[in-house]
C-alpha cells in the first residue's frame, strides 16, 4: 500500500478504509481543523444498531459502537495531538511499524489505535442476512489451509475459547497464506506484519448482556452475522498489497 496514493487506496479499499486513514476528512473540513491533523471519527455502521439481533441484541451493539468504540477514537486522538511527524501516516501503517512510534506514545497507540483498527473491521465483517458459508477465492484458501471450511470454524473457535480474559480471534494474511491466531486486549495482527481477514472480538462487552460468562454461545451465534462478502473483499485486498 505504501506506493498508492490515498486516492488509489480510498478506490480500492472503500469508505471503510476511508475512516481508517488517519485525517481522511474532507479538505475543507481538513482546512477547518489544521491544528488537528490526525483526527480520526467514529466510522457509521452500514446497518441498524438491532439488525443483528437476535446474534447480537440492540443495546450490546449500541454501546459497543457509540461508547467503546467511541474511547478507542478518543484515546487515538489524545495520544496523536500534537505529533506532526506521525499525523501523515494511516493508522495501518502506524500499526505494521508500531516499533517506529516513540515509546512514551506506543502502548497508548496499540490499545486505541489497535482498537480504532479492530473495531472498525469488526463492524465491516459483520451484517444482516449473513452467515453460511464463503465462496469464491476466500473459500478455496480456507479449504486449502485447514482442510475443510468446518475443521476452520472448529480451529477458529478454539483460537477465540483459549484466549484468557479480553482479546480478539483472528484469521488472517501472513505473506501469502491464512492462520488463525488470537491476540489480547487490543493488539493488532498488523503489528505482526499479519492482515487482518476475519476478526472476533471476545471481550466480555461484546456478549455479556446476552451471553453472560457463555462465550462459546456468543461465538456460536455470531458465525450468523459473518458478512462472507465483505471478508472476501479483505481477503482479495490483502492479495494485493
Ligand atoms: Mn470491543
């Protein structure tokens, strides 16, 4: 991605890209907030806070988004105010080059800015009239790296059940080929030069108004939302880069 433009990058990735670029505002809005430069906003769900339901209820996804995800931009904007010298950068590569940010700043930019990244993902994957099973390029790389798409729900599942306290699950591009793997609190694949294709967020506020202390009823109902199409397109996205 580095050799695209950030106009080339807005056409192919789509507008969730666009609120993942760091000061993509419109340039009057831009000019508007010059002492501001690396503003990031809460990105607008393409779907209704109840249209998950009953995956995942209205009021769970309401806080979630408005006010969690809503800390993370927050957090993500405190932590950058001020820093010129990282205001042009996207937050993905903010994230795969973690190690460049100055230390006093780099944890406050993994928990916000990773969780800024993995939110706004996570809403991306998810949707109404979802679930099944992929097809196309992304189903034959599950195929050809676990066998079969139930032996990766299975393996997924585990990465999400084993993951102690707050985390996420993960499916992901590793140079050219899809792992699982899980992460905790809000660390980011990317800061492991991995992409990040599928992502289950497994933190007790995404399911404990529902589901209570039982995750594995929370991971099992949310294969009911996974948009396969949206994951498709992340899939042929990190094809590319
Ligand atoms: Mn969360």
């Amino acid at each position: 991605m580095a050799t695209m433009t950030r106009r080339q990058v807005l056409q192919t990735a789509g507008a969730s890209a666009a609120a993942l670029a760091l000061g993509a505002v419109p340039a009057t809005a831009r000019a508007a907030a010059a002492d501001k430069p690396t503003d990031v906003t809460l990105p607008k769900l393409a779907y209704a806070y109840d249209a998950l339901a009953p995956h995942i209820d209205e009021r769970t996804m309401n806080i979630h988004h408005s006010r969690h995800h809503q800390a993370y931009v927050d957090g993500l904007n405190a932590a950058l105010k001020g820093q010129k010298e990282l205001a042009g950068q996207s937050l993905e590569q903010l994230l795969r080059n973690i190690k460049k940010v100055p230390q006093a700043l780099r944890q406050r930019v993994i928990n916000h800015g990773g969780g800024h990244y993995n939110h706004s993902m996570f809403w991306e994957i998810m949707g109404p009239k979802a679930g099944g099973k992929p097809g196309g390029s992304i189903a034959k790389a599950i195929e050809s790296a676990f066998g079969s798409f139930n032996a990766f729900q299975k393996q997924f599942t585990e990465a999400c059940m084993t993951r102690f306290g707050s985390g996420w699950g993960w499916l992901v591009l590793a140079k050219d080929r899809l792992e699982i793997l899980s992460t905790a609190n809000q660390d980011c694949p990317l800061m492991e030069g991995k992409f990040p294709i599928l992502g289950l967020d497994v933190w007790e506020h995404a399911y404990y108004l529902t589901y209570q202390n039982r995750r594995p009823a929370y991971i099992e109902a949310w294969w009911n939302v996974v948009n396969w199409t949206a994951v498709g397109q992340r899939y042929a996205q990190a094809m590319k880069k």
